[in-house]
C-alpha cells in the first residue's frame, strides 16, 4: 500500500491524457500529473514517487523530492502565516503547514525553523511542529563512546550546540571542542564522545581518542609530502589551523605528531614539522 508523506515505488495502472494513475493500495488509483511522468513510461511500469495531500485534499504523487519527509527533522522557513497557521517551503508546489498548536515560539515569515515532519492521524495532511521534545529520546539506549552518528546542528547556546542524533537524541557539541563553521540546519558527520551518568549525551566532531591517530598520521604525512616535507606548525599554533591543516583537533594532533616522532619520521624544528628524508 502506498504511504503517505514517504517515498513510493507503484505500478503504473492507467495512463490519462493528463498523466497516469498509479496502485496506491488500499489508497485507490493516485494520480501522477503529467509534467512528472517519466519518458516512454506505460502501464506496469513502477515509479518511485512521493505522496502528499494537494491544495483540495486529494492525494497525489510526485516525483519531485521535498526538502524533508515525514519523520524527518529539517531547518525550513517560514513563506507566509495566515489564520490557519505557519506555512513552510519543502520544496513542493503545495507548502507546508505548522499549526499554531505546534509552534514553540510563534513563528514570524521569513525565518527559519528547525521542525519535524509528520502526517496527522486525522487528516492525513503532512504537517511540522517545531516541538521536538516529543520525538526525541531520553534514554541513551545503545549509544557508546566513539560511535559514529549522524548530527543535524540546531541552536547554539553558551557552551556549544546543540544536535540531533540520527534524527532520535538530543547531543551537545562544546564549543571549546569545534574547530569549524557550523550552522544551523547543517547536516553533518559526528561522534559519541561520552554518555554521560545523566543520560545527556556528549558529541564530538572528530572519532575520539587513539582510535583515530593511525588515520591523522598519514593525514600528516601526507600533507607534509604535498608541502615539500616541511610544515610551519608548532605547539603554539591555534586550533583553528591545525583543523583546517589536518581536520583534526589539537589534542588529537599533538597524538599524531607524537607517534610520528617516535617513528623517527619527522624532526620537530622550533618553527615547524620537517619529514626526514630516507
């Protein structure tokens, strides 16, 4: 059966002269326009679409994609506000509305908001909220330190950001931790620095510890080869150009170098990182 708000792959039943209808299931026929059916398409061919309520609350399919489906968290702003609610832009013809009952602040036209999408039970219109509390759990569950996740940056607040974990978990990244630009709505790869005894979870853009010095050190390497064997890094250069250098935090660096040192590969001059030659 066909599922609304989500990606479908239904079978072509019926060409019209206005587009094809397609097997939505328990659904009934779902018509897709004309201007979205593939070349050469005919009957028993399978299309991937998506399917949304239109302007008259009938369903149909398109196969433009939206800038989020449901259950997925996304930064979206706000095209117009009427009696009826907020209306976002998600990338398709009909926009998408935030009842007032699910605004948490009210939301003004032309910012933008980090929402959730969903199909109302009722209705079966997709809609966002910007409460997010209600999708996101508290219990860690299996979490641990050094797992890889997916982040999506929310607001910044005194200590750092906040994120949303694999579109389940609230994290923290500390701003004393992040050595790059980061905005909000930036979709972004991350790390379980730490589950905390409270069950707030701490993140990190960088795999955390020596799991990751055997990678920075041929990162090092590397671009010490690219550079002509000679680096003009030393302990006293910011975090923010051993990131950009190496893509990597300064402790996590300083690890590297270490290791390398140790391998007798690098000299450590006072105005830099020289690779000895073989």
């Amino acid at each position: 059966m066909a599922e609304i708000g989500v990606l479908n792959n239904l079978r072509v039943v019926k060409e019209v002269d206005f587009g094809v209808y397609l097997d939505g299931g328990e659904h009934g026929e779902i018509l897709l326009p004309r201007r979205y059916v593939p070349a050469n398409c005919k009957v028993d061919d399978k299309i991937r679409v998506f399917i949304y309520l239109d302007s008259e609350d009938r369903l149909i399919a398109t196969t433009e994609g939206p800038y989020a489906m449901a259950g997925d968290f996304a930064l979206l702003k706000v095209v117009a506000v009427n009696s009826a609610g907020a209306f976002l832009d998600w990338g398709l013809p009909k926009d998408l509305l935030v009842p007032f009952s699910e605004q948490r602040p009210l939301m003004e036209k032309g910012k933008s908001y980090i929402v959730r999408v969903y199909v109302d039970k009722q209705s079966n219109r997709i809609v966002a909220t910007t409460r997010l509390d209600k999708y996101l759990d508290n219990d860690p569950g299996n979490f641990h330190a050094g797992q890889e996740v997916k982040l999506l940056i929310c607001n910044q607040t005194d200590i750092g950001y906040k994120a949303i974990i694999n579109g389940t978990h609230w994290g923290v990244l500390y701003s004393n931790e992040v050595f790059q630009s980061l905005k909000r709505g930036q979709k972004t790869k991350g790390y379980i620095k730490k589950v905390r005894d409270d069950n707030k979870i701490d993140l990190c853009l960088q795999k955390p510890g020596y799991e990751k010095v055997g990678d920075v050190t041929e990162t090092i390497l590397n671009v010490l080869k690219k550079k002509g064997g000679f680096l003009p890094v030393t302990d006293k250069s910011s975090p923010e150009i051993i990131y950009k250098l190496f893509g990597v935090s300064k402790k996590t660096y300083k690890k590297a170098i270490g290791a390398i040192y140790r391998k007798r590969l690098i000299t450590i001059e006072n105005n830099g990182i020289k690779l000895i030659s073989k």
